[in-house]
C-alpha cells in the first residue's frame, strides 16, 4: 500500500503521518519523488481500510494498494519513479538508475592471480569502467573443476581496488562467507543458482551493500522480482537486477539465451536498476558485443562484461572473454548507441559530480553485518 | 562442397569446369562474390575426392568440404559472401542482404478490409517501407477464432499493392493455396507453425518467390537453417529468416521470447538475411520498439512490424500493434541507431537506385508454379 | 452448451427438442451416455439464454455452457462419458476408449521393403496387435535425409494389411496426399510437426477416418485439444491423442521428453482417448520398456512402439526400435500390470466380439474425401 | 579410475593393493559387489597408466577408466553394483536400492503442529512407511508467505519420532542451520532451488547423513549426478536422488512436469538410488496417484508423497496433499504393481529382518558434523 502526498507537504506534516501510521501494524519508508512524495507501507495491510488512512491528513492525494505480488520491488511502490542504487567507491560515488550515465563492469570470470588482475583492473579503469568483477569464490558444475582461489582472491581483489580506485563486484555463495566477501566488496553479487537460496537473500538484505541479483536460469521474472523482494523486505533497499541468460532448448550455439526482452519487461514493472550480462549471456566471446549493443538500445542502465588479458589461457569461462583490445572497440560502439538514445556510459570523470539523493539510503546503514 | 576460382577467371574456363563437373552426380551453382568466385556443388559428394576436383583447372584455387549438415544455407557454401535477395516491387528492387540498407515492413495482423488496408498501406509508404504485410490466411489457436478472409483479402492486398506501389508480403498456409497467394504476394511467408511443414517447403523451393521463413516456436537454429536448406535444395535461393520469439518456460508478461542472440548466431552461421518480428516476438505494443532498436543494434538486415490505424478494434493481435503515431517515432530512432552503426533503414528515395548484382538469381524463374 | 436429459427421454421429444433448437444458429449433436442423454451444442452460444432453452421441454434436466475454450473436445462436452473412437480393420473392429482393451500398436519407423513390412505386420500380429504402423511419407529434419518411399509405401502396406487383416496406421503430410493416404489407413496420422497445420487438421475433419493427433514437440496441452477441436468442429468426432515426448531443456540422455503426466491431466480434461508413443519419446530402445508399462500405470488406452525385424539396419529411428524379442517381452509385463488395474490388453480374440455403441459415428460417413 | 578384483582375491591381497595405491595421489574405496571386488579411485588418474597398476597384483581383473564427468556417482564406479543407502531409525535399518523393497515416504509439506504432525506419522506409519517428510525450513518463493516454523517445527519433528519410531526426512536450506536440522533428521533433504548451493553441497558431503537430492527445476540429468558428484567427493556415499518435477513451457494444468523417463536413464548411469515425489511433481492431489503408478512400474527404488489430516486447511501445497483415505488406497495400488514387476513395498515388518551389508558405510562415520 502507498500513500501519495501533496508535493508541499511540510516535513513535519510528514513525521505526523508517520507517527499516526505507527497504530497499524505496519513499518514506512519515505520515497521523495521528483513529482511527489511516496510513503510505502509494508506489513498486514490487507486489513487496514484505505479511507482511514486518507483521513488522517489532508495532506494525503491518495492511497492505493499494490495488486503485485512483489510489493516494494514493484514500480507503483515508488509511484514511477526509478530508484537509484548509489555505491561508494574509492574513487567516489557512482549511481546506478534509469536517469543516469549507464554504468559499464569489466573484469575476469575468476581472479587467477595479482599480475592479472592488476593488469585487468588498470585497463578498466581506463576505459572509464568503475567497477571490477571478478570471482573469489566459483559455482561449478564439476567438485574437480577450479572453484576460485577463496580468500586469498578476496586479498588479490582489495590490493587491484587499492591501486585503481575501482569499486569491486564479486559473488558470496554461502551466508557463512558474507562477512568476508563484504569486507571487499562495493556490491555483492548473488549468482543466478542462488538466487531462491532464500537464507543468503535474507542475510544481504540485512547489511547495507549494494546486491547485484542475477537471474536464475530458469526463473520467471515474477520469481525474479520476488528474490529481490525477500532483499528489500529484509531492510536493504540497494538492489541491481542482472539478467545473464536463461535456459532454452537450444543450447548448441550459446551457452544460454539472452533475454533481452527482460529490459522493458523490467522497466514497466520495477523501479530498479538493470544490468545486463551478455558474458554469461552468450558463452561466446564473438556474440558478446553485439548483445551489449542490443542491451543498450533496449534500455540497459548497466552493462558487465568479462575480460581477460589473455582468454585463451583463462582458468575459467575463456571462450566467452573480450581481449582489451575488444572491449575498447565496443565501449565506444556502446557509447554512440547510448547517446542516439539520449543516454551516455559512465566515464571516470564523472564520479565528482554525483549529486546525491537527498535522503540517499544506502550511505546510512540499515543494519551492520 | 565448393571450389573456389582465382578471381581472374576466365567465363569459358568457368563454363569448361561446369561442364567437366557434369560427370558427377552433382548439381552446380556459381555464386560470383567480391573477393571470389564460387561454384557450389549439391549431391552425392561425400564419393568424390577432392584431388581430382582440384586437377580439373588451374583456375581452381580451393576445393573445400561442408561440414554443417545445412550446405547450401551455410556462410562456407558462398565462402563467405552474403546473398543477397532481389525482390521486385511495383514501385522497384528492393534488396535483402548484409551489405544493404535495413529493410522495414509495416502492415496489419489480418486484412479486415478494403479501408483500413489501402489507408495502412499509405501510411507505410509513407514512413518509407518498401512492403505492406498483412495475412489472408490466419493460423489461429481455436477454430472458432476470426481464420482470416482468406481469397478476398488476397484481392484487398493487390489493390493496396496497385494503389501504393508497395510489395506484399502475405502467408501461405497449404500447397493448394500455393498459387493463388503467389499471384499476389512478392514475399511469400512461410509462418512459425508451418516451419517444418516439408511439404509446403519443397513446393515454395520450386517457385521464383523470395521466401519469408519464420522460426518455429521451439526450433532450435539448426532446424531453422535446415527448413531453409529445403527451400534452396528445390532450387528457390531466395529465403530471408524470420525471428518472431520462441517459446520459453515463462509466458507472463510476454508472449515469446524473443532471440535477439539468433542473429549474431546466425549472421556467423550462414549467408542468408535476417529480419526480426517484434512483434510477435513480444506480444505487447509496449515492448515492441525497445525490442526493434535492440534488433537493430545487433545487426539484423529488417525488421517487419504490426501497425494498424486503431489496435483497440483490430480483428487479431491488437494488443502488439503500434498505433501509426509510435511507429513514426520508432523508425525515427532506428534511423539513428543504424547510422551510429554503419548502415541506414531502406527508404523509396533508394529504390530507383537498385544495381542489380550481375547474376541476380530471383529475376530468372527457376521454375514457374 | 450441453442440454442434459432425463434418461427415459423418448426418441419423439429428443427429436422434438432437435427441432425447435434449429431456431438458434448452433449445430447439434446427441451424445448416449451410460447414465444420461446429452445434446452438445455448437455455434454462436453466447447469445442464447439457457432459462430459454430450458423451458423447451420437461425432459430437459440441466442446461449448462462449456467455459473451457475447447468446446466439442472437452469432457463437459459428454457429461463425463469417455468417447469410443471405433475402426474398422479386417480382422475386425476395434475399439479405442477408457473403458476397452488397452490397444497396442506395433511396427517400424519406416516402410523399408515388401519383405520386412510383411514380416513385422505378421509378428505384430501375433502378439496381438491389431494395428501396423508404417511412415510412407516421412518428415525428416534434413533434406538429404531418406524421405520415405511414398506411395509405393503405401502399396506395401496395403500387401500387408491383406495378408495379415491388421489395421494400417500411416501418417498425411499434406492434403493434396491425403486421398491418397486415406484409401490404405483404417487410421490416420498426424504427426508432430503438423498439429497446428490448420489447413490439414480441417481436411482430416471433413473425412470420417479415425485420425491418430500427435502432440506437437513444445504444444501445450490447451493447444493440442485446440487442434483436436478443429478436427470435431471439421465434423469428425474420430480423434485418438497420442503423446510422443515434448522438448526440454536436456536432450542428451533422451531424445525427447515424454510427458506421462499428461495421461491423467487429458482424462480430467477430454472424453478422447490417449494413446503413448515412448519410442519417440524416449528415442532409445533400452528406455522403452520401463516407459511403456509406466504409460499403462498412469491409464493410457493405447500404446503404439517401433519394432523392426533388424533395428540396427533400419532407415530410420533404428535406435529407439525395439527387436521382436524385447517386444513380446514388454508385451506380457503390460498384460501383467494392465490386470492389476482392472484392464487388459487388446488380443485379436476380443475384435469379433466388439459391441458396437448404438449410434457408433464412424460407422456412418459424415462426408466423403 | 576402478580397479576389478579377482572375485576370491584376499583380505590381505586387498589391503596390499591399497598401501601400493597410496604412492599415486588418489584416494581409494572398496567396493565389494555380488560379482566382483572393485577399487575406486578418485584423484588426478589422468596421469596414471594403467599398465602400471594391472601390474601390481595378478588379483587384478582389469583396470578401467571411467569416462562420464561424475565418477563415484556413475555405475561404473561401481562396475554395476546398485548402491545400498542404509537408513538407521527407531524401528531399524531401512535400505533405499534397486535389489531392495520400494520404501514408501509420507508426510505434510510443514509441519504446522504437534497435533497435525503427530496424527500423520501414526497414521503413515499404519501404512507401512518408514519414514516422515514434514518441512521446517520452508524454501517459499515470496517472503510474506509462511516460511516454516523452523526450529520449533524441528522439535515437534522429534516428538513425532519419539512416538513413532519413523525416520525424518526434512529440508536444510543453509550451512548455518546443518548442525541443527541434522540433530533430527535421520536423512537430510538438499531441496530444488538447492541443487547447486555448492557450499551447502560441500557441507553435507563432509557429514555421514543420508541425504536426499532433490533435482533443480531446470538441471539437466547430468548437473544432478554432478550435484551428487559433490556429496560423494566431499566424503559421504549416502546420496539418493529424488526427481520432482521440471519446469517446462506448459504450467497451465501441472505446477512442473514430472520427468518419469529419468527413472531408467538414471538406473543406466548412476548405481544410486531413485526417488519420485509426484506430489511437487504435478502439484494437483488428483494426478498424484497415476504418476506414483506410473513411477514404480518405470522402476523406482522410493515413493515420497504429501499427505494432510485436512489438505483444504494445510498452509502450504494443500492442492496437492493426498488425504489419508486416497494415501491407503494408493498404497494397495502401488502394492499390487510392485508385485507384478517383482518387487514389493516396504513394510514395519522388514525393519528387522535387514541385513546390513559387510562394509556399510554409513554407519561409520566419515566425519562428525
């Protein structure tokens, strides 16, 4: 259920709301729009009668309730308007949404070891990347497959963030490694075979780092949403929707099928930010430029690609890596397709300028770890 | 298998190979490209050695084996060379290809009259596209569903034809309707449902038709390729491929899935033009532009799209057509991105200028109906 | 609509209700039941008033709309009352429904030569099959690939019918074959690829031969009744369901995969009978067996298996045919389980000893070829 | 890698093949078939000859490598010995395998309270079963929906035990929770949305539980037997497989389909036990029971099914909980096909007569939790 305020509705009119909605068994939050003023309730409100609320202020427009099954994941939750998922890095902040610059990620499938992921890291930064990925800890399908160097990458990750500035994505697969993985990371990322482990959803939602929630292979957008909902339901309202593939029937000339049907989709029934994967999406290097293209032309906020500074001796995923030299030439593909759009990609320079949302959530913490 | 000529080679030494390969039991195609002539070779290959090919002329350079079960769809088979599909319109060449600018194809789900077809048909032209779409005979779910109106919008379709110039691309449902639609049609459609009728195959294979081949529903790529070698086995060059989406496990909020990765995929698999269906590949107006722009950005040669003058009353799929107010707009936007990429969308300024490329197989029927 | 009568209706007052009914625009069709007279209703119901219709007679009990979308096809349309698809053969006529003898089916991908489809139709026959399966004309996914002998197929079949008496169970492809088909099938295929060719499943309606209706490879179970339903509204009430394995995602260990849940969910859904195919739905020979009895556990009323005197020299789907030996082995574990479920086998014992139902359809030509 | 033994081989022979073995870097099991004596070896075999190792013994029958990417899970590993997964409950040994009684599993999909919970295991133990399913942890795809009364619902398990003497099957959903869920459950379930947690995978193949693999909504069969792959590497051989149902494109009439045919493609590659859940496997009460048919006639080693005192007031999966009567009636059912196929349904009164295998390796443990 929401409650649509008057767009000058005083701050201490608002606090009263809040203190008056504080009988019902419910808990708020304020999204202050560019248009109006948003309060989201959340809890058992199918039992609340809507004319009680309205009568509590005049200050209230309207009071609509959420027909969704995903609630504060879907777009009415914030009235239309786009959430922006706001992330420190060392090298300043940088923002992830709709009206802003689409954010690009390079990096390696896994962190094979310091030279590489250095020499990775300084060449990103370079194109105007201000993310790092890179896998510390791997999802395999074989026990006897290379399951990432663990803790000794996390270390190899925080000395390529210190050197470069870059702010670091890497995957936690157990909530008993989350305190680690979010001693490194500017965003966490939940790979697409976890995300219904519904325990590891619960235990992100209760830090305040950005997550970065992959697609299951097989997940239907609904089930997709609501994985991010068990994150925002636990208090952690920075959450980045990534689709990387899905499963199809034919598996014989890309690894996956990338959806990116799922960006409009998206758009017309989230707020939040979206990230696509054509790596993963694809499997194979030769197609990954022309899906990014695509992702942007559909609408993308965010792009992640792997690269490795040599792909053919890749520990891991090799086939579906660019060399540097590729990535360059698609980032500037990627560049003039997003401003025909009225869009531009991040650039290094732009992170002083970030403006940062008046009551920007994720700089207070909502819980610690 | 195919053999490649040295570019210099002379006409009478072709015609000499042609005929000194007439002791096989082949049958020969040349296919004279930029860089290269080739002469593809169909039939019993799999007993002749290559060696003895390759003594045959010096003008031979290469004699190459096909190891994809489709041969004659396959890139190796024109070593390379897109084909390019002539299609002759009232108002001039158009042509599919690679190399070309992107053709664009508007029109209604069904005919539902004489009105509402000639006024589209207008607008198309008007908009620039070359082609009016728009069905005769329906495949629909339930029998008790509008079926089309069959022969009489046949007729509707040639005085929209007559009226505006414009080439028509209509579906063929049954070898008895063969040549009734063929009187009409400049592109024959050969519809997702029918994709592995083979007998209506091998019949469209032995017109002179240029040949619009849908992907079936769940087709894997490979199947899709080896529907088209059907066609071109019966002598017909002329097929474009059609993605219109593919059924996935989630049909919530649209209504395929539509493969935007196919023409990556496909663009490396073989030579023939790719054309993208949004249409029915999303199932929802709102989807459709999005999903065009991305289909431009990944490099397919057209895009075939359902408008019609008011989708609220529309006899079939209304709900994914654009009014003629979203599809102005969209191809505003096409426009743009495909500069950004190196190409440009078809326009009726360019007909006139059409070269014809000098063996141009479409002109010479191969055989009549 | 259905009207459901008291059931000691007389002839005269079903006869009379028949006459006013002409009023409205519907066709109408008079099912015996066991337990209750039912007319179906076909047409444009939606404007009738059931309170109308009620009052035309006292013997009128209920008068009730079918909501599901096939109409003729569903089980309201029968008041529960499975239907009993009834062929003629030489030997004599069997009967397909829930209530008979389980009928199997027997014999090769392919009619290959005289010698082996004689052969196989004798060993069908004396395990106690009442059918020969045969393809004449065979879809293929390659061009290349053998085609079927065609007509002189279906001379061979025919041989095989006069010399054995067993039924002929040959797949149409195409209506400018089915005259053709239909003067040696006592039943008629159609096979996957074509079950939503509406321009043949309406020609197959307009005959009175029984019609074998295979489940398309990614049909759902709405659509296949939907295509079952344009052969009942065609006028041929002679449809037996034959599932055959549906497309997954994993296609390594098993050709297709063969969805047994759809016995139960189509008896809850349709009064046709069901038939199961697990050699296509497995395509391998050693995973027959195992699904055949599994078939006859979940209830199917028929099972039809490729079994070749030479499985390792066949044509085609050679591996997933079964030797004479493995089949007459499978045949007395099907007897075996089908007892312990109150049913049994089809024996050519039981074929003089048919019953026929009082107003058995097929018997009486609806409409000529 | 296995090494086949002379079927008389000695005590001593053995023992001296394994300390000749420890030079290599692998590590070896014993596993002593009806047939034949097989040593396992799992490690880097790659770079062993094999010649090497025939030559260390003449006990030596042959040395094999296994070729399929899950070693200890496939049924070479085992040269075709089925496994054995000895169960220890109150009432005694319980063995899941193919040369063993069909156990029979029964039980609500959470346990609600004691009453409920108690009132099943009295009843699922009248039938014969051995053991209780009942969830603690529940894996819900929305947050708001009842999540399981997790450690609560775990003592009441234990009641349930108490009084009945019937085994626990119940779910772990994260490593943090092992430990407890372990202190219960006599055979841990690994579910779905689970099947590749690879830590969580680690963590149960490190403890001497049973566990009980359910497979993903989308795995291929071969990720399954890797997913076991993982139990088996990390330790522990107790692993049974339990299909429940896959996600296909048709969810309109099934919740999933029930993939019967993995039951023999299983038996062809793993010497694991198999386990069908047609509850989630249909998620309808009424298809249930032809599906737990068609299970055992198709071979499974293990039936599981949802029972509920009062379905229609159950908090989670009621459309799909058998009632008590339907559960009985079932059984008879299940029973009577068991028979035929020469095999039987577990019942309390072969809990004594267990003979445990010589080395059986479940009741020592490989390591404490």
């Amino acid at each position: 259920m929401i409650i649509v305020l008057k767009k000058d509705s005083s701050a201490t009119e608002i606090e009263r709301i809040h203190q008056e909605l504080s009988r019902w068994n419910v808990t708020t939050t304020t999204i202050p729009g560019k248009q109006k003023i948003v309060i989201g309730l959340v809890g058992d409100t199918a039992n609340i009668d809507t004319r009680q609320i309205q009568a509590l202020s005049s200050s209230i427009e309207q009071v609509l309730r959420i027909n969704k099954p995903f609630k504060q994941a879907s777009q009415e939750f914030r009235y239309g308007e786009p959430s922006e998922v706001v992330v420190s890095t060392p090298n300043g902040f940088v923002v992830f949404g709709q009206n802003h610059p689409i954010v690009h990620i390079a990096g390696p499938c896994s962190v094979e070891n310091e030279e590489m992921i250095v020499q990775t890291a300084q060449f990103a930064k370079a194109t105007g990347a201000s993310f790092l990925r890179g896998g510390a800890y791997k999802p395999r399908t074989s026990p006897y497959a290379f399951q990432g160097h663990g803790e000794s990458a996390l270390g190899l990750l925080a000395t390529a963030r210190e050197i470069t500035g870059l702010g670091i994505i890497t995957e936690v697969m157990d909530t008993a490694d989350l305190e680690k993985v979010a001693s490194v990371a500017d965003i966490i990322q939940i790979g697409a075979r976890n995300m219904q482990n519904f325990s590891l959803l619960k235990q992100v939602g209760t830090t305040n780092k950005p997550i970065l929630l992959k697609r299951g292979l097989s997940a239907t957008i609904e089930e997709w949403l609501m994985a991010a909902e068990y994150i925002l339901a636990a208090g952690n309202p920075n959450v980045i929707l990534c689709e990387r593939g899905i499963r199809s029937f034919d598996q014989q000339y890309t690894r996956n099928t990338l959806d990116i049907s799922a960006i409009p989709v998206l758009r017309s029934l989230t707020h939040l930010p979206i990230m696509i994967d054509p790596s993963h999406g694809t499997g194979r290097s030769e197609y990954v430029s022309p899906m990014a293209l695509a992702a942007i032309a559909a609408g993308a906020d965010s792009i992640m690609i792997e690269v490795h500074p040599n792909p053919t001796e890749a520990l891991s995923d090799g086939p579906q890596s660019l060399t540097f030299e590729q990535y360059e030439k698609l980032m500037q593909q990627m560049n003039n397709i997003s401003k025909v759009l009225g869009r531009c990609m991040q650039t290094s320079e732009m992170l002083n300028s970030v403006h940062l949302p008046k009551f920007a959530p994720t700089l207070f913490p909502i819980a610690s770890i």
